[in-house]
C-alpha cells in the first residue's frame, strides 16, 4: 500500500486553528484507490487571522430529545495505554504521570485513536452486529481525555443510514461528540 498526505483547509476558530489534513491510501502497484482517512488538528492560540470558521456545507449536529436507541458499554483496561504504545504512538503522557501532568492531564492518559478505537467497537457491535463489511464511515470531536480505567458508554441513535453518537466516561464527562455514522454503501 501507498500513502499520500494532503491538507485539506485550515479553519480560524478564534482561539485556534482547525487543520484538516487527508491520508489516501492507494495499491503501490496498481494504484488503485483504498480509501482515506481525514484528521483534525486544533493549533492552540493559532486563530484570528480571518480564514473560515469551517466548511460551508457542514453537518449541522443535534442531541435528539429521546433517550438513545442504543448504549454499548466498555471497560478501558488500566494497561490499555501500555498496549495502545505498542501500535507506535510513544508520547509519554499515555504511560508517564509526570508528562501527563506536565501536558495538563491530571494522570496519563488514554490515547486519542485508542479512544477512537472503542467508539469504532461499539458502532460495529451496536449498528453493524460485528460485521465489519457494513462499516463506511465514522466521525467526532474530542472533548475530554479518557483515562485508564473508565467505562466508556457509547449513546447511539439510529437514522437514516447509520447513526449518531456520543461516549461518555463514568457517566460524569462526555469524551468524544458530535459523532456520525455511516454504513457503507
């Protein structure tokens, strides 16, 4: 397989910058298309230079007023990060109280594609009954770390082609908003 890397746009959200970037991945001998990933990055203290606040023709999210359709349950194991590093992600403030600490986490923390991971877990055990064929696409926002040793709750409400999203540590913080599924067509 073969990667390239594109930026997409970088958004003025004020206080920061919102730098979009697309991985695609593509066959080394045929070049045929894959799929893709998209990523965003928040700049800290990188806003107010006039760019767009984001994309024009944006999703608009809503919490629907009904209780979910679906809530999936997951136990963050107190070594999950310890594994996660084995993927290459080393940042130490995954493994190490005094980085983390250092990086304004009160302890360390959960990596954020190892949170993506458990979301990802349980939209294929809530929407797709663990058939990952079904599996198009999937999207959030970070809003709060995860730490070793939380339950995460996945609050899923179907719609027309998939679903929607929020997880929830502890019952006490939302740690990942806005999300958006759908099958694969």
């Amino acid at each position: 397989a073969q990667l390239s890397t594109v930026l997409r746009q970088v958004y003025d959200k004020g206080t920061g910058a919102l730098v979009i970037q697309e991985t695609r991945i593509t066959l080394a001998d045929s070049g045929e298309y894959l799929g893709s990933t998209c990523s965003g990055i928040f700049a800290q203290g990188k806003g107010n230079f006039g760019g767009p606040r984001g994309p024009a023709n944006a999703t608009v999210w809503n919490k629907p007023e009904r209780q979910p359709d679906i809530t999936i349950s997951l136990p963050v194991g107190l070594n999950q990060s310890l594994i996660y590093r084995l993927s290459g992600d080393h940042h130490p403030h995954g493994t190490e109280p005094t980085r983390a600490r250092a990086d304004g986490f009160e302890k360390p923390i959960l990596y954020g594609l190892g949170t993506y991971g458990f979301a990802c877990r349980a939209l294929l055990r809530g929407l797709c009954e663990g058939d990952v064929a079904r599996f198009g696409h999937m999207e959030g926002r970070f809003s709060k770390p995860v730490y070793p040793g939380d339950r995460l709750d996945t609050f899923i409400w179907r719609t027309d082609g998939g679903g929607i999203f929020q997880m929830v540590a502890n019952g006490e913080r939302i740690v990942l908003d806005r999300g958006l599924f759908r099958f694969r067509e």
